[in-house]
C-alpha cells in the first residue's frame, strides 16, 4: 500500500511505553536510597555516589579485559558498529566493481560526520577492508556540529563533497529531543548520494513523528534495520543503499518545521497509519523498545541486587575481597566472544 503524505495528528503507544520504563527505573534507584544515578537511556553511563556502587558498575561493563588495553569505549563503538553495519555493504560495493586484470579498484568514499568526532576509526576499517579485497579507497571527510537549517547545512555538502555515500549522526553525542532526530533523519535522507547508507542514534522511540521517519527511511532504502551494540549501551537505526525514488523534498521540510512544534504529527494519512502494514511495521518497533527497555532494567536490577548484597555483608578485614568474589561471579566478561563477533583482530593488524 503507497501512503500518501499528508501532515497531520496522530496518537500512539511509543511515549507512554518509554515513561513506563523511566518509571520502573526509578524505583529501583529508590530502592538504593538513590545511591545510584541510573542513566535510563544509556546503562554504562550511570553514576553512583557510592564507592562500592562505582566499584559494581564497573564490573557490570561487559567488556573490561579489552580496555586494558584499549580504554576508550567509543573506539570499541565505532568498530562494533561500523563492522555490524558499513562493512558488508563496502566489501559487496567492492566485489561490484569491474577492472581489467591486473589493475586494482579504486572507490570514492565521502562521509559527513554531523554531532560526531572525526572519523578515525571508520577510516581504518574502510582501508583495512578496502586493501584485504584489493581496492584503494580515496576516503574524504566533512564533520557539521549540526544541522540549525536544512538548506544552509546541504550547502556547505554540497560545496565540499557534492556526493555524500556515508551519514553518520551524532555517535558520541546526545540528542535529547523528537525533533532533533526527525530533522537530522530527514537531512540524511534528503543529502544521501543514490547507493548511499545512514547511521544514525537513536536515543529513544516514543513519538509519533520518530515513528513516521524510521518508515520513511524503511521506504528509501534497501535494507533499514536497528542496531543495538554492546561496547556501549546505544540503538542505532542504519539505512544502507538509498534508492534512486522520487520524494516530495517540499512536504519533507515543511514537515520538519511542524514538528518542530509537535511530535505527535504523522507524516502519512490516516488511513495508512491505520493500515495492516504500517501497523505490523510500528508492532516491530514497539518490540524493540520493549527487548530494549526489558535488557536496560534487568542490568538495573542485578545492579541493584548487587549492591544489597555487598552491602549486607558483614564489615570485615575480608569486606574487599568478599565484594570482589561476588563482582566476578555476577558480571561475566565477554570480550573474547564479542572480539569474535566483529573480527576486532582486524582492528589491531
């Protein structure tokens, strides 16, 4: 069924979902006498006031072997996600590329960092990829801290870069608000070179105009899936070989500033969003949020155990060493199986 494009209100399920969920947080904070500041959006980036509460989420990060020698986890987040994502579509862009025998292929490959520290990490990958098949890829760089309007930020692409193959949005920073999200989407969508991919984060999925661009970008791209990674607690959506279709860029802006007033704006007509498949599509997305939500508090609540338990013992010359005993048998590590996972050996050559 083609939806038809029209402006207009539209209630959903996803914000009283995710307030369900904050809720349950807090409670287990409450439960603590709030000795931790649990990060609902972000597991690894909770805080405690508490020296063993410091000491337990430390422990709860599943990949603490590997920052003994790699200490920043976002290296570990790009690699992660970049492997998960970008790499099986550059090898198939690779393979794609015809040349005489015994010429090497060569690839263009310009990306625009918006809300995101340059791209070191997506650069190696990109060459270590590009070499392992036989190719040389020209790699070309734009980094925008943001996007305030939509025609001044294409501008500055278009002058730098003229074609865009990679977006990548906001992976070290946090974007706090609906409509931030739906605007840089729509940006990605509407600046994206034909073949192209976007990976954006997502911090949460509650408003009805989330919803409605993630559908858009499921409509403009081939393969649209959401990613959640494990060096760091983040949900990503990633869009990978934008079609070459025509869209009404006008209705697009115009619907990005009414959004900018209310995020419970559909951008499809009613009878769409009421459809068999947009409704299947929005019931995969309430699904996420809910395995999400369901994995965020049950560290939250082992925490929280946890921390009962320490706190119960009694206060001994052997206090360090009990609350060590029960640290390592609560939070195993599982470097080895995720450096397994992403070929993170390739990373260290």
């Amino acid at each position: 069924m083609s939806p038809s494009f029209t402006i207009t209100p539209y209630n959903m399920p996803f914000d009283s979902q995710l307030t369900s969920y904050v809720e349950s947080v807090k409670e287990l904070a409450r439960r603590t006498r709030f000795q931790f500041h649990y990060n609902a959006y972000d597991v690894y980036a909770s805080t405690s006031k508490d020296e063993v509460g410091t000491r337990i989420l430390a422990a709860a990060y599943p990949l603490k072997k590997i920052l003994e020698s790699w200490s920043d986890p976002m290296v570990l987040l790009q690699w992660e996600l970049y492997y998960k994502t970008i790499y099986d579509y550059l090898a198939n862009k690779i393979a794609s590329i015809e040349v005489p025998t015994g010429h090497r292929r060569v690839i263009p490959w310009r990306t625009v960092f918006i809300g995101t520290t340059t791209g070191d990490i997506v650069e190696k990958l990109i060459n270590k990829l590009g070499h392992s098949k036989g190719a040389t890829i020209h790699t070309q760089y734009l980094t925008l801290t943001a996007v305030d309007s939509l025609a001044k930020s294409r501008d500055v692409i278009m002058a730098a870069l003229r074609i865009v193959d990679l977006i990548i949005v906001g992976l070290d920073t946090i974007i706090e608000d609906d409509t931030s999200i739906v605007r840089l989407i729509i940006f990605s969508i509407l600046n994206i070179h034909v073949g192209g991919c976007i990976l954006v984060k997502l911090p949460f999925i509650r408003s009805t105009a989330v919803v409605c661009v993630i559908a858009l970008a499921c409509m403009c791209f081939e393969r649209t899936y959401v990613v959640h990674t494990v060096a760091a607690d983040g949900l990503f959506l990633y869009c990978g070989n934008f079609l070459d279709i025509h869209m009404n860029k006008a209705m697009l802006v115009k619907y990005v500033d009414a959004v900018a007033n209310n995020a419970g704006l559909a951008l499809f007509d009613e009878i769409y969003m009421r459809s068999a498949e947009f409704t299947k599509f929005a019931t995969k997305l309430l699904d996420v949020n809910h395995q999400l939500f369901e994995w965020r508090y049950s560290v939250f609540y082992t925490i929280t155990s946890t921390f009962h338990k320490i706190k119960k013992s009694p206060s001994n010359n052997n206090f360090a060493a009990y609350a060590d005993q029960v640290l390592k048998e609560t939070f195993a590590d599982e470097t080895k199986k995720w450096i397994n996972a992403v070929d993170f050996t390739l990373a260290r050559k």
